[in-house]
C-alpha cells in the first residue's frame, strides 16, 4: 500500500493569499501546503481521501491517471469543493463512486446539484454513484475498511482505517469506543495546526499525545497551518517516529 499527501495544509493553504508571515514567505518546497487530502493505491486500486479545492493541480502533479472513488470525511469546503474536477476521470471512465456519511450527501447535492441531478443534466457535467457510509465497515476494492468517528469541534468526522494505516483529520476529540478501532495501528496520521490551543482542532500538544496513546510505529501531522512555524523546525523539535508531512511525501506499507 502507497500512501501519497496530496495536500497537507489548513483551509487557506500554505502560503495564505496576501500574507507576509515568514512561513508563507518560505523558500523551502515543504512549507507550500495544498488543502489536505491523500491518495491511497494498493494493487490495482486508487482512492483519494477528500477532494478540497486544489483537487486538479494535485491531480496533474502526481500524475494520476484514475481513481476508483473519493471517501469523504467532511462537508467542509476544504475538503469538497473540489468535486466538478472528477470531470476528465468521468469522462474516461464513467460514473465515480463517492462514499459519504448522510449529511456530507445532502451536502454536496445541494452545493453541486448539477452533477447530482437526473433531470436536464448538462452534458458535461461528471456523475457519480453515491454510497453511504455508516459507523460499519465497508469495502473498498478488495480490502475492508474501517470508519472511524471524531469530532472536529461539534461535528462528527470520519477517521478511516485501513489495514495498518489510520487517517485522521480535522479532530479535536475522539470518543473512547472509537479508540478501540486504532488499536494496533502501525502507520498513523493526525491532524496539529499549530502549537497554540484551537476550538477544533489538535495543537500539538494534543497531537502528540493522542499518538502516544494510540502507541503507532509511526505518526505524520498533518492539515498544517502557516502557524505551526517552519517545517524543518518543527521536524527538529518532534519524537524520533513523528513526522510532519508535507505535499507529495509517499509512504509505503
């Protein structure tokens, strides 16, 4: 299993339009951020984790040819707003699953009912086969996998774990059931946006503890906000099998 992050920033993205923060006025290609999301491939099967709005350049950089669906964990803008891009997969391979709990679906129909829509439908607009995801295991591929409900603030996001590999983003808390489900997870990613405290998401502080107590091989930080600090400052300041992660960073399992 490959595992590559598309994207690693926060919802404005690394450098932030107009600032001059030191961090967006970087030089170092691991402090340029795209709106978080990762592509998942194992023997034949590619998936993406969200689909933000740096979805095509994400895309063309890392020359994906196609992708068998898009799991979402949110509604967000950051991690949606990029669906009308499934348009060149679409047109060569017809209509794109997405997997979704209820309320990102109504969501997304009302934000892009033209994709969703039966009736006139423009004849270039991309299609997609809605599934629903509940708190059971479902199948992608041919590989389970597991939901994994946090909460980013007051609202439920999906984690999703697949195999040995969890994923976890824009998560403030998580419930001890929910716990369980990580237990003996080799390969863990989480969200830190910065050191100082936030209404919903981890700091690091948070972050760091959360994968001491999942106890994982490894752990890479993402959806990274420009004020967390440099990158390379970070990596220095963080446990031997932490990682921060950065765009186009591919790991295997």
């Amino acid at each position: 299993m490959t595992i590559t992050f598309l994207g690693t920033g926060t919802s404005q993205g690394i450098p932030v339009i107009g600032s001059d923060h030191p961090v967006c006025m970087s030089t170092d290609p691991r402090d340029k951020r795209l709106r978080v999301s990762v592509l998942i491939s194992w023997d034949d099967y590619t998936y993406v984790i969200d689909c933000g709005p740096d979805f095509r350049q994400q895309m063309l950089t890392n020359q994906v040819r196609k992708i068998d669906g898009i799991v979402f964990t949110h509604e967000h803008a950051d991690h949606t707003m990029g669906l009308d891009d499934i348009r060149p997969f679409f047109f060569k391979q017809g209509d794109i699953p997405i997997y979704a709990h209820e309320r990102v679906l109504d969501s997304l129909r009302t934000r892009f009912a033209y994709i969703f829509s039966s009736e006139n439908k423009y004849p270039g607009a991309p299609s997609v086969v809605e599934n629903l995801l509940t708190d059971q295991p479902f199948t992608l591929g041919n590989l389970d996998v597991i939901p994994i409900n946090v909460w980013h603030g007051k609202l439920q996001v999906y984690g999703f774990r697949f195999k040995d590999f969890a994923y976890l983003t824009d998560v403030k808390s998580v419930d001890e059931t929910e716990l369980e489900k990580l237990k003996g997870v080799k390969v863990l990613v989480v969200n830190a946006l910065r050191k100082e405290e936030h209404h919903s998401h981890f700091n690091e502080e948070e972050a760091l503890a959360f994968i001491e107590k999942i106890q994982p091989e490894r752990a890479y930080l993402t959806h990274i906000s420009h004020l967390y600090g440099f990158h390379e400052e970070i990596q220095a300041e963080l446990p031997e099998n932490v990682y921060i992660a950065y765009d186009n960073l591919q790991i295997n399992l």
